[in-house]
C-alpha cells in the first residue's frame, strides 16, 4: 500500500518475473531429480526416494515463499515472523508433509515411505540452497542498479 499503482499497461509477468520463474523452476528440478538419484544410488527403495523427491519440492517450495516476500529485500529485512497468515500456511504444509511421509494410509495410497533424519537434512539443505540462490540474486540485482543509477549521475 505504500508503493504507487502498477501501470495498467504493464504485463503481470515481466521479462525479470519469467526469468525467476524459470530458474527456480530449474533449480527445484535439479533439487528433486538430483535427490531422487542420490537416494536411489546410495541404497535407499523406490519408495524413499520418491518421498524425498517430493519432500524437496515442498521445502524448496516453501523457502521461495519466503523470497517472494518482495522482489528485492531478504526476509530479515521484512521480518520473518511479520506475516502471520505465512506462518500459519507454512506449518500447515509442514503437518501436511509429515503426513504424506509417515502415516501409513498415506503411505499405501501414494507409494510413499518413511524417511530418516539424514534424508531431511538433505532436504532442508537443497531448500536452503534454493533460498540463498535466490536472494543472492535480489542482492546482485539490488547492488547492480544501486551502481548503475550512481554512474548516471
């Protein structure tokens, strides 16, 4: 509400915005196939991985939202816990996801299973991956056109 109104003549889905949606549409793909693989040749059954693959794309999911947060600012510079609608999503996904991998009902219908705590580690890490791409990429943009409008001057 503090900003001026988007120009009605401007597309919803900017040429940056396609760019983003693009990439981390790559990167959540690496994420989930380079776990699904990893798991699979490291001993885990079919059923593991695809659970862990699944859980990538949830947490990887989960910590975009938080970088979508705004276009260019961190979360901390928002406030983690400033949007308690957010928050309150999120932990839903997170009971949700917890139940996809370990109730049995779920377990039978999606061809799911259990999965350890390693694997969750590794699931957080590529999420957290994801995450830091991203906004290293806001901080990149952020200090390019800081220096470009300086050079203008």
């Amino acid at each position: 509400m503090q900003r001026p109104p988007r120009d009605p003549k401007t597309p919803i889905m900017t040429g940056d915005l396609i760019a983003r949606t693009v990439s981390i549409g790559v990167l959540l793909a690496l994420g989930v196939f380079g776990l699904f693989f990893y798991e699979r040749n490291n001993g885990f059954s079919i059923e593991e991985a695809r659970t862990a693959a699944v859980g990538v794309l949830v947490i990887g999911e989960l910590f975009y939202l938080f970088n979508c947060r705004s276009l260019s600012k961190s979360m901390f510079a928002l406030g983690i816990f400033s949007n308690r609608w957010l928050i309150s999503g999120v932990l839903t996904m997170i009971g949700l996801q917890m139940l996809f991998t370990y109730a049995p009902a779920m377990n039978r219908f999606f061809h799911s299973a259990p999965i350890s705590l390693a694997a969750w580690v590794r699931i957080f890490l590529i999420g957290l991956s994801i995450y830091s791409i991203v906004e290293i990429e806001k901080w990149g943009r952020s200090w390019f056109l800081k220096r470009y409008k300086n050079e203008r001057r």
